[in-house]
C-alpha cells in the first residue's frame, strides 16, 4: 500500500510540473501586448544623419564587437543580420532533470521507466537590424535592432515514450542592458547622440 501511495504522489508531482507550461492559441500571436510599445522604444534609436550606409558598416561593426557574425547584408534596403553560438546549458535546469528522475524511479515499481527531461544544450543568438530615413530629406535614419535566439534541446524519455533531441524552440530577448550596450556603442562608432522617439 505504501508503495502505491509513493507512485501514486509522484505522478501526480510529474503532471503539476508538465502543467506549468502556457500554450497559445493562434489568434492570439497576432495581438499587440500592452508591452510592445515598451519593447519597440526599448529596440528603436535615431540618429541624426544623411549617411545610411555609414550607419549600417558602424552597427555591422559593433555586432562584431559584440562576437556576432555578419550573416546578410543588404544595403539597398538597410538590412542586416548577424548571428552568434553559445552554450544553453544552464545548472538549473540540470538541478530539476535530476530531482524529476529521482523522484520518477518510483515508476520502477509499475514497471515503467523513470522521466527524464530533455535540458537546453545549444543556441543561436541573432540579432535582426533595419535601418531607414524618418523624413523627407533623410536626414534622420531609424535604427532597429532585434535580439533573438534558437535553442536546442537534448533527449529525455517519458515513461516509454523517448523524447529525441534536436527539438527547437525561439524566442526573443528582451534585456533592456543587451540593447543599452549595443546603442551605446553604436552612438560611440559613428559619433552620434542617438535619442529615442
């Protein structure tokens, strides 16, 4: 009976866990958040300038400063984007794969094997960049950049069901310090105030 009682309570602590992730319905990614009006001021600086192509080489060139690596470039439009790999691993992660087995090897007892949770391995940093003329005579130029990343799972199982690795998921970063340093620096290369709207 004990026994029933420890299987029993840690199913029950594997299904809060697997609970605790919120899913999106369709219509709603394309809603506007209160907050994307924070997030684009937060992405968006301007520069009073004529040379479009001078400030697009300049944010070329702190991305690099920054380890990205120039991707694609199209000055005709403003364009760039630059990427950068890193480690996703992170011990927190490790910390809850290892306490969900624990407490998953109850699952011997019925003859299941214990869960093991796929943990973030690998990712990619990109950053998103367009620059464009505000007004008539271009002499102000928008700077947009956006930071995102792809992140790589690892395997894991859930009961017989494995879970294979390789599996993605992307998502945008949105630390207000990533883009302080980045328009920081970026005012510092052309010599510029850059001043928000």
């Amino acid at each position: 009976m004990r026994r029933l009682y420890l299987v029993a309570g840690s199913l029950v602590l594997v299904g809060q866990l697997a609970g605790c992730v919120t899913h999106s319905q369709p219509e709603e990614l394309f809603q506007l958040m209160p907050e994307s009006a924070a997030h684009r001021a937060m992405q968006t600086r301007m520069f009073e300038t004529k040379d479009e192509t001078e400030l697009l080489s300049a944010s070329a060139a702190v991305l690099q400063d920054l380890g990205f690596q120039v991707e694609e470039s199209v000055r005709d439009v403003g364009f760039l984007r630059a990427t950068k790999e890193r480690s996703a691993r992170e011990h927190g992660q490790d910390i809850s794969r290892f306490f969900v087995f624990l407490l998953s090897t109850a699952l011997v007892l019925v003859q299941q094997p214990p869960i093991v949770i796929p943990v973030d391995l690998h990712q990619k940093i990109a950053a998103a960049l367009v620059t464009r003329p505000v007004n008539s005579d271009a002499t102000r130029q928008e700077v947009r950049v956006m930071f995102y990343r792809v992140v790589w799972k690892g395997d894991g199982s859930s009961g017989q069901q494995a879970i294979p690795p390789g599996q993605q998921r992307m998502e945008m970063l949105r630390d207000p310090v990533m883009y302080q340093t980045f328009f920081a620096k970026l005012s510092k290369a052309v010599f510029l105030e850059a001043f928000a709207f």
